[in-house]
C-alpha cells in the first residue's frame, strides 16, 4: 500500500468519526461528563485498531 492511499484511509476514517461525532454530539447533556470523554475514547481506540486488524489478517 502506498502512502497516498494510507493518507486516503486516514483522512476516510477520520471522515466517519467526526461526522459521528458531530450527529451525537447535540444529543449530549451537561451531566454526561463520562461519555463526553468515553465517546471519543472509543472511537479512537476502534478507528486504531480497525486497519491494523485489516493488516494483520490481510498479511
């Protein structure tokens, strides 16, 4: 894979992940301090790990 298309993959994800964000972040309250931080934990940690899984099995 060459570094335009991991740059094409990177931007994609984090394409997907703010549009996420940017649905569910009205939908937040002020008392939702955990998911306020927990939300964009996830999302980092799954958007991480999703391609390197891909690379693992496509190896």
């Amino acid at each position: 894979m060459s570094m335009w298309e991991l740059v094409l993959v990177a931007v994609s994800l984090a394409m997907d992940a703010f549009a996420v964000a940017v649905a569910k972040g009205p939908c937040l309250t002020s008392r939702d301090d955990l998911k306020r931080v927990g939300m964009p934990l996830l999302f980092g940690v799954f958007q991480m790990a999703m391609p390197l899984i891909g690379w693992v099995i496509g190896a």
